[in-house]
C-alpha cells in the first residue's frame, strides 16, 4: 500500500514540476506593458461576483461612470457588464471560472470584480479552485498590490504582494499520499520573484519612498522563502538610494500594530500568502476589511477588486443593500490611476478619506438601520464635487 501510494505521489508531483517549468518558460519570454493611451476605447468589464459582490459592484460602477461621464459619452470608455462568476455557475461546470466567462474577460482591458466564494471542506459545493487564484494564473496578474493609508496615524503602507506563486497558486494540488497524509506544495521562481519585487522598488523610486521591507519566513522555510529573499537583496543593490530591509512574518504582525515603529514601514514586499494576511491586517486598523481595495496588475489585462470576502450570510439574511461599497470603491480609485486618470483617482481618494475617516456623517453597520451602500456612494459623489475637497481633506489632515 504505501509504496503504490508513493508512486502515485511521485506521478502527481511530476505533473506538478512539468506545468511550473512551463510556466517559468512562459515569463522568460516576457510581454509588453499594455498603453492605455492608445486604446480606445478602453474596455472596463464589471464582474459582480456573488454574495454582496453585485451589490457593491453596482456602486463602484455608477462613481465610475460619474467620474468618465464625458469620456464614456465620447466613446473613449466602454463599460461591459460581466455576469456568471457566481458560485451556482462555477459549480454547475466545476469549474474556478466557467468558460464563457472568461472569454468575455478576455475582451475587457480592466476589470472591476466583485468577491467571489471560495468552497471549503463542508461546504455544500465541489471543492473547485478559488476563482481570484484562476483569474490570476490566466491572466498572469503577478502583482496584487494594496494601499492602506490612515492619515491621523500617519500610516502610508503600499503592499507589494505575489500573485501567481507561493502557497496559493497550487492550493487546489496537494495531494492525500494516505489517509494519514496529506501533502500542499509551495512554489517560487526566479522570474516571478525577480517581477514582483522590481514592481516595489520601481514604485518606491518614482514616488520618493527610500524603503521598501521584504517580508518571509526565510529562517524556516529555507529554499523557497530563502530564493525570494536573496532575489530581493540582489535588486535593492540596483537602488542604492532606497533602504532595503527584510523582516519575518511572525514578528512583522506585530510591528504593524507597534505604534513606535509602524510609521517607519512604507513598501512592503512579500510572498502570497504572507501578503494576504499582512493586509488583512493593515485594513483591519484602517477601519475594516471593507474599506480596502487591491490591484491586480500584470503586463496584459488588469483587475481591481475588494480585499474581502462574498459575505453570503448578509444575503441570506437579506440585508446585502446595506453591505459596505468603500471596498470597491477604493478599487475603482485604483483603476482610474491605472488607466491614466490620475487626478479623478486622486479626488476620489480623498473623498473616500473624508467621508470615511474624518466627517464620518453615515452610521455603516451592515444592517437595517445603517447606511445602504447607494447612500455611502451618493455621499462619496456629493463629496467628490465639492469645490473646496482638496483644501477640506488638507485641513482634515493636518488637524488629525
């Protein structure tokens, strides 16, 4: 028993190695950076998801239709709304991302994506792979970047997190050698390591940040975390002028919440599952999980998307209407950055800081009684047109 039981593990961990190195050939040929500004019009696809994910989608996208009302009016912006990606589809065809779904993805030049529900053990779906996961490796969006500001704390973190390797991408491949043993697989490459950490020395540089953080468990987990370590050492030579230094993830958690050294920290560069935890953490003192966004960034497509998960429990309960869209909404902010409008982007922002941190004039709790998410996204566009929100967000700022 157990030596059929080992070479059925040997054979699944062959096919393993196959695909990645494939895959290593893939990134070794490299892909040009798309240029929004040659693309016209520029294609946004809006997925929904499922759960609340519909819901906040919708007021993200009418804030981005307010924002481009000029640009989608002239053709120069093409919304497309993308429905399918609920778990009800994904499970009928047992799959992460039904087909017909992502050929309608393809289409699109950016998306804004709703969360999306991930089957566990016990849960009532076949245990299919996330659909982040999938619409990451399809697209090849290596770079999940998030932003987690807190003005009064003086906090102005950028995450720079692997999308496409470490413990995620296989997390649907492990295998059960026994019934006694169960076996996941972590995976880094060079290529992928090498694209991801650039990303963060790139961005620390043209913004005028002078430290960027490697983040591992290198001292444990030798080879894989080592690799992604010593890659990071190597570049940072490249930026004598930007301070490199590396921290473990354990004790990282801790810091980030130390109010005498979390001000220091300003890019953080990490592996795919340290990075998801570390932010979940930082949006946590933000002022909730639901107040993040993230970026999705690769060489060819783009997608935006809120940090958390589909709460299926609020539509259940019927009170997906008053979910919280600030989430989206920061995405979208993203999105509009990414796309060249820098200054829509920028309002957008501080209208969110203001509305969100400071004013606070909605009580949120997800629940009747709360804000609905059309009346925070109506608050958010109020805020947005006012003439003074530069010089109000500049005072808000200073007094906090």
């Amino acid at each position: 028993m157990s030596d059929e039981a080992i070479e059925r593990a040997k054979e699944h961990f062959a096919k393993i190695l196959e695909e990645q190195l494939e895959r290593v050939e893939r990134m070794k040929k490299g892909e040009e950076l798309t240029d929004y500004s040659s693309l016209e019009p520029i294609i946004i696809g809006i997925v929904g998801g499922d759960g609340i994910g519909p819901f906040i989608a919708k007021e993200a996208q009418r804030i981005l239709a307010f924002l481009l009302e000029e640009e989608k009016a002239s053709g120069k912006i093409e919304f497309r709304v993308i429905e399918g990606l609920t778990i009800e589809k994904r499970a009928e065809v047992n799959k992460a991302i039904p087909d017909d779904v992502l050929e309608e993805i393809k289409k699109c030049h950016v998306i804004l994506k709703g969360p999306t529900t991930t089957p566990r053990r016990g849960d009532p779906w076949p245990n299919i792979e996330s659909a982040n996961v999938a619409m990451r490796k399809e697209l090849d969006l290596f770079a999940n970047v998030r932003p987690v500001r807190i003005p009064k704390e003086e906090i102005d973190w950028m995450f720079f997190r692997e999308n496409t390797e470490g413990a995620y991408v296989l997390g649907s491949c492990g295998i059960e050698v026994t019934e006694d043993l169960a076996v996941d697989f972590k995976v880094i490459t060079s290529q992928g390591s090498e694209r991801i950490i650039r990303a963060a020395f790139e961005y620390a540089e043209k913004n005028g940040i002078n430290r960027v953080t490697i983040v591992t468990k290198a001292n444990v987990v030798k080879t894989t975390d080592g690799k992604f370590l010593k890659i990071g050492q190597k570049i940072a030579e490249e930026y004598p002028e930007i301070e490199c230094d590396d921290w473990y993830i354990d004790i990282m958690t801790a810091k980030l919440i130390d109010p005498k050294r979390r001000k220091q920290f300003r890019v953080m560069v990490l592996p795919n599952l340290y990075g998801d935890i570390l932010t979940d953490e930082a949006a946590e003192m933000q002022g909730g999980v639901g107040t993040a966004g993230s970026a999705n960034i690769g060489k060819g497509y783009s997608m935006f998307e809120a940090i958390h998960g589909s709460a299926p429990r609020m539509v259940k309960e019927g009170r997906a209407q008053f979910a919280d869209p600030c989430s989206m909404i920061r995405a979208a902010a993203m999105l509009l950055r990414h796309i060249g409008y820098e200054e829509r982007a920028k309002r957008l922002e501080m209208a969110l800081d203001i509305c969100g941190q400071f004013e606070k004039k909605l009580v949120i709790t997800g629940r009747p009684g709360g804000a609905t998410g059309a009346e925070i996204a109506n608050y958010v566009m109020e805020t947005i047109q006012q003439p003074d929100l530069e010089e109000r967000w500049q005072k808000f700022h200073a007094e906090a």
